[in-house]
C-alpha cells in the first residue's frame, strides 16, 4: 500500500495496536499524527517510528481522553494544522475494574471509549470529508456481545462491573461506527468497526491488574502478537475492497455479524442523540446531519 500525500490520525498510538498501526502507516508513506497521553511516551514513540522507517512525517499531539476540553483543543490543533485527514483510527480505549469519573464526570471506560472519541471524529468531519475519498476505523472489541448496553443506566451507575462497562462501550464503538456511516453517505468517506483480536495490550494498566489483569498475563501466550492485532485496522484502512463498503464490523480482515443489539438502526440514531447532548454538540451548528 502507498500512502503517500495521505495524513493519517492514529489516537492511543504510543503502546500496542495503535503503535503497531502508526508504525505501518508511515512505512507505506503516509504523515502520520500520533496521538497519546503522556509527553514523554509520545516523544519516545515518534523516535521509535521514524528510526524503524526512515521516515521524517511524523507528528505528534497530546490529550487526556478523560477530559473532553483536552478533546475540543486537540481538535482545534489538528484542524489548524492540517487541512485533510484521509485516515482516522480512534484506536485509543481503555479497561477499568472499579468505577470512576472522568472530568467531565462520566464513568471513565464509556467516556474514553465512545464520549471522547465521538466527540473527536465529530470535530474532525468537515477535515475528513475535505479529504475524500477518506476513512474512519474505529477499534471495537468481540467482547461488545456481552453488553447490555441501558440509556437509563449508560454511566452504570448502578450494577458497575468492569468488564460490563468495556462491553457496553464496545457496542457504543459499533452503533456508532453504524450511524456514523449512515450520516456520511454520499460523501466519500467511509466508516468501519474492527475486532483486533485476542491481543494482550496491557489496556487496563498495572492500577487495574485485578482477575482480568491476571488473566491476561495467563493467556498472553496463547494470544495474538501486536503485528497481527494491528492486521484488520489497516485492512479497513486501506484495502482497495472496502472502497464502497460502509458501516461494517471486521475481524481477522473480514465482514462479520456484530450482536443483534449492534445492527439496530433506532438504537445507533438514539445513541448518536443522547451522545451529542452528553458531549456538548447537540446545539452546534450542523450537529444533526453531521
């Protein structure tokens, strides 16, 4: 694949899948923005990446996803910076055993895994669709069929269980990826929902090491490397096949059946409202056709 003259965001790319993914981006040629939370693993990873493939177009921008004002100023950053964006992986995404609030006072796994990265791809459209032929890929996870995803109880404030909340906000990835699609027909830019694979990333981090964490070191073995992990989000990202696919779910590289509660229409169209409200767009010009 040549990517040349193409820019690609790549969010949550300074460890596992998303490192992987901006790594191979910029090896076929492309400029690549990568995004993460701490300075210092950002500087690290954009040394890394431009020593394993020569290449000089790299960039590099800061956000706390559990801030959505950390969100808005990226954005306004990027757009400033770039007048096109052909590629957008909202990789980044993360996995808690207890419950907590972002700043902004969401539970944290459903703001970091849908809130912010709505918010993030909704600021960016007008930069997208400037770019078209263009695509969004969005990580979800196998994992989204055990949600029970409840617009009465979507901050789980009641019945919280860490994996229940990764669930809910991978189904989020999904009717979101959906709706998203449904809005940008006719646009040129084309939208997709991924399963990596059983790849161990260490997403929960040592705070959150718990039963899963113990897990995940137990079958890290068995799992899948970051090299294949990172193998659906660059097919969806840049095989000539998808050109005129749209709002699709993938794994191992190709179309699969997402759970029945992911492939509603209704529920992809509420979830789209009550996020734009959440998030602060419900008001913003063009909000509602995106």
């Amino acid at each position: 694949m040549d990517l040349t003259n193409k820019v690609a965001l790549v969010t949550g790319a300074t460890d596992g899948i998303g490192k992987e993914t901006a790594l191979q981006l910029a090896k076929a040629g492309a400029t690549v923005i990568v995004h993460g939370r701490n300075p210092g693993k950002i500087e690290e990873t954009v040394a890394q990446i431009k020593k394993a493939t020569g290449s000089e177009r790299l960039d590099s921008v800061q956000a706390d996803y559990a801030s959505l004002d950390e969100v808005r100023k990226m954005a306004e950053h990027i757009k400033a910076s770039y007048p096109h964006i052909h590629l957008l992986i909202n990789n980044a995404g993360l996995f808690q055993i207890k419950r907590n609030e972002t700043k902004d006072g969401f539970e944290t796994t459903f703001g970091v895994n849908h809130l912010a990265p709505f918010l993030l791809t909704n600021l960016l459209l007008d930069t997208v669709k400037a770019s078209a032929p263009a695509r969004i890929v969005n990580v979800a996870s196998m994992l989204h069929k055990n949600s029970k995803l409840d617009f009465d109880n979507l901050q789980l404030n009641t019945g919280f269980k860490g994996g229940l909340a990764y669930a809910n906000s991978k189904v989020a990835n999904i009717l979101f990826t959906r709706e998203l699609a449904r809005r940008l027909e006719g646009t040129g830019v084309t939208a997709y929902a991924i399963h990596p694979g059983g790849v161990a990333t260490g997403i929960g981090g040592p705070k959150n090491i718990g039963i899963a964490g113990v897990f995940f070191v137990l079958a890290k073995p068995f799992m899948d490397s970051i090299e294949d992990g990172a193998k659906t989000t660059l097919y969806c990202a840049t095989s000539p096949d998808l050109e005129e696919v749209s709002g699709r779910y993938y794994a191992d590289s190709r179309e699969k059946a997402p759970a029945k509660q992911a492939q509603d229409d209704e529920t992809a169209r509420r979830l789209w409202e009550v996020s734009e409200q959440l998030v602060g767009l419900a008001d913003a010009p063009g909000a509602a056709s995106a």
